[in-house]
C-alpha cells in the first residue's frame, strides 16, 4: 500500500521524483552511460528537465555529482607514482 506524504514527509509528486533521481544515481555510477540515456531511463523527457530536478534533490548537476563519485571510485593515479 503506498504511505501517504505525511508518512515519507514530502509531497506524492516529490517522492516519486527523488526515486527517480536515486535510480539515476545508480546508474551514474557507471561511466559507459552518457546522461541523456540516464534521463530517459528514468523517465525524464529531456536531459535539462532531469539536470534541473537533479540539482534541486542534490545541489549539483548531473555532471557535477558523476565526476566526483567516479574520482572516488576510480581516483586518478598520483605523479608520484604511489596510490
């Protein structure tokens, strides 16, 4: 049974949004999918709609939000030689 918005605490509109933005966070994870096909995934109609939605829920852009994870994951090899 779906929990009404006092239970979740935001606006039936606004869940269904912030999963659809977690969902995208999951597939940025990966960096073999361009961000357009990300946004249509997840059921945007255009990559600036999901960009703009993306940046309320997390206060970076898409693009933003994957470099840096990706860095955490795969951090770039240092000059020194040492990881």
């Amino acid at each position: 049974m779906p929990r009404s918005s006092a239970a979740v605490g935001m606006r039936p509109h606004d869940y269904f949004l912030k999963r659809r933005i977690d969902r995208a966070k999951e597939l940025m994870q990966r960096a073999d999918v361009s961000l357009i096909d990300i946004a249509l995934a997840v059921g945007f109609q255009t990559q600036a709609h999901f960009t703009t939605v993306f940046k309320r829920f997390t206060g970076e852009t898409p693009y933003r939000w994957r470099s840096a994870h990706l860095l955490q994951a795969f951090p770039l090899p240092r000059a020194d030689g040492r990881p």
